[in-house]
C-alpha cells in the first residue's frame, strides 16, 4: 500500500514537469501571430501596407560577459520572413522585471520589421521579489543597487557589441540585421539606461555611456534622481529624436520620482526632435501590466496606445518612412498616438515644417489650444490645453481659483 501510494505521487510530479525540460536545448519559435497592418492617418496613394506587417517569432538567448562576469539574457522578437534588413531595438526592462516584459511591444515591432531584443538584467530582474514575503523591502534593496542604470545599460552596450561582432563574421546575419539602424527602448530604470546610451550624464558621475550607435529612443516613465533635479545640462548632449511616454498617476512606488517629475527630460533636451505622450491615469505598473485582473480593460487600451505610438516613431526614425515621420513633425498633423492621450512636441524649426511665430510668449492669458511657443531655439507645440514648467516660466494654471467653501457656507471664521 505504502509503495502504491509512493508511486502514485512520482507519477503525479512527473506530471508536472513540462514536456523537454531535460531534453537537449532547442531554438524556440512560438507559434506565427496573426499579422495586422499599421493603421495610417495619411496614406500614400497605391501604398503596400503589408510592408510593415508580418508574423513574428522570438527564441531565448544567454551571452556571457567575460570583463564584468555577468550572464545576459534576452528574448529576440523577429520577422519570420524578413522583407529588408532590420532595424534593432533593444529593450530594458525597469525594476522587478524580466525578459518577457512589455512582450506585446517585442511583437508589435517584429510586425513592423525590426528585431526587438528584450534583456534580462541581473540583480535587478523578477527574480529580486518573486517568491519573497516582504515584496517592496526586497524592491527597495534592489533599487538600492541599481538605481543608476549603469548595469541596464553595459548589458545592452555588450549585446549591441557581440551582434556586431557576429555579423560582422556572418554574412547570413549581415542580411538580416541593418546595424546602422539602432534604437533603444525601456521603461522606468530601463528608459533611464536607454537615456544614458544617448548621451544623458549618468545620474552616479560614473564616466559617460554616450553610444554613437543610437539613433532613437523610446522612453517611458524615465526617473530623474534627487541629485538631479533643475541640472538641464545633464541632457544636454542628447541629440537623436526621443519618444517619451508618461502616466499621469506615475508617481514611484520605491524611488522618488514624480509623475510632473517624468517629463523633465522632455523639456530639457535642446537638440533634434523630441515627443511626449501622456497616459491619462496611468500609473507605474501600467506600461508592462498590471498583475490585478481589474485594471486589465485599462491596460488594454494603454498598452494599444503605447504600441501604436511607438511603432509608428520607429517607422518614422529607424525605417526612415517620411510620409510617417511628417506626421510627428508638421503641425497641422497628428501622429497614430491614440485619440485620447495628451501629445507634444518640440521640433526644430525647418524650412519643412513652417510654424507660425507667436506675437506673446509669456501672456497672462489662457492659452487654447492647439499653441506653439519657443524656448532656448526648440519649438514647443501641444495639442491639449495644458501648461507646464519650463526654465523660464514657473508652470501656473488657467483655472480660476475657487472660492473656500466653509467661507461660501458661512462656516469660516477670518
């Protein structure tokens, strides 16, 4: 009876165990998606769409970095049947996450026809929290170590660095991989090592990460340390267009950057083409997703957004699609950014792109909307009626100011 039962229960843990988990490694392909086509707000006429539409595949890697003794993992989103030599993203996840993190963008930008690479970063990855009791102590303590990014971005420089070594020895690769078209994309410690990559001064004073490599950066939620606060300089070698993308509830749940705070890169960088999208209500956790069932309807339609967004910069910059890109930089335009997001920008002025001179910049008259304003030789344009802080001007509102109720109801005292 004993042995049946000891048997019984051997048969039920192998059940358990999935299938090939002690089988010899092989290359992983999920199943082809289902392939979509971009949607375009001003379509060329006779334009092929499905040229920014295919399926996609993603297999798992682990590199190993010899000079710093570290373990890179990643997962590799890729067009199954490359129509051009792709573009490469590289992704970085921000505290507590992994390499399947923000998995709908890896597919997304596979579909448009580059090779997404989303890292794992050691030490500051899932594995910091998972299966601990005091969750946000254990965040805490990981922030504590990594809130640089410094980490986060020698793991991305090392990737870029072996993919070009490969190809460089694989004329297989130099087909498929377009490495003169390299963009970064990350979310909260992740942007800010995709920021630093570009050129950002790193907030610990270590020596510079600026890469050359970069040509465009996705970045969303990027935190600002204390130390760094009103310091425009340290974005001021930033030079390749930026898509930022900000929760207007973004407020840090083990930092102490702010939800106004996030945007603070946005309004410093003085060079290229720079844009910002906010998420009305997003918060933190709404970029990779929320692990509550209640906010998922929410996360659906944010993450549709930010997918929609990013895809549509990254046809314009690293596909180098005019048609798309004149949808982020001529003013009587709007880019595919969702209808009910906040968007600017802030572009230099052109001869492509005429936008008319305001008579006043600093008038105490409320602004409508859609306005235009200089600052430091950018042009700042908004398609919502909202203000915000810049070097020269203190943020104030154009909401009058209500009167105190207790004193309406005759409750207040003087």
């Amino acid at each position: 009876m004993k042995s049946s039962l000891i048997r019984t229960i051997i048969a039920f843990l192998l059940l358990l165990v999935p299938s090939g988990r002690f089988a010899s490694a092989q290359p992983f392909a999920q199943p082809p998606i289902q392939a979509d086509v971009l949607s375009r707000n001003v379509p060329a006429d006779g334009e092929d769409r499905s040229a920014y539409s295919c399926d996609v595949k993603s297999r798992p890697y682990v590199w190993f970095d010899e000079q710093r003794n570290r373990a890179v993992a990643f997962r590799m989103y890729y067009p199954a049947v490359p129509k051009s030599r792709c573009p490469i993203i590289l992704f970085s996840h921000g505290l507590g996450g992994s390499s399947s993190s923000c998995s709908y963008l890896g597919t997304r930008w596979a579909q448009a026809g580059c090779v997404s690479i989303h890292l794992r970063h050691v030490g500051s990855d899932e594995s910091v929290w998972k299966g601990k009791l005091r969750i946000f102590r254990e965040l805490r303590l990981a922030y504590a170590r990594s809130w640089s990014g410094r980490d986060q971005a020698e793991d991305m420089r090392f990737v870029l660095d072996r993919l070009e070594s490969l190809t460089a020895s694989d004329p297989v690769l130099t087909t498929l991989l377009n490495l003169d078209r390299v963009g970064l994309a990350g979310y909260n410690l992740g942007s800010l090592a995709a920021l630093m990559l570009a050129g950002q001064i790193p907030p610990d004073g270590g020596p510079s990460l600026y890469d050359p490599r970069i040509k465009a950066v996705v970045a969303m939620g990027p935190p600002v340390h204390p130390s760094r606060l009103g310091q425009g300089g340290v974005y001021s070698e930033i030079d390749v267009p930026c898509l930022f993308i900000n929760g207007t509830e973004d407020d840090s749940r083990v930092g102490s950057t702010t939800a106004g705070q996030r945007r603070i890169p946005f309004d410093s960088i003085t060079k290229n083409a720079q844009f910002l999208v906010r998420l009305p209500g997003a918060d933190h956790m709404s970029y990779a997703g929320h692990v509550l069932p209640r906010r998922a309807a929410a996360d659906a339609r944010n993450h549709a957004a930010i997918s929609m967004a990013s895809t549509a910069f990254w046809i314009s910059y690293l596909h180098d699609d005019k048609e798309m890109r004149l949808q982020w930089t001529a003013a009587d335009r709007r880019p595919p950014v969702g209808s009910f997001v906040r968007f600017e920008r802030k572009i230099l002025p052109t001869n492509e792109t005429a936008f008319p001179v305001p008579e006043m910049l600093h008038s105490d008259q409320p602004i409508d909307f859609p306005y235009h304003e200089y600052q430091e030789g950018m042009l700042y344009e908004s398609t919502v009626r909202e203000e915000y802080p810049t070097p020269q001007r203190p943020i104030r509102t154009s909401i009058p100011q209500q009167p105190d109720r207790r004193r309406r109801l005759g409750r207040g005292r003087a």
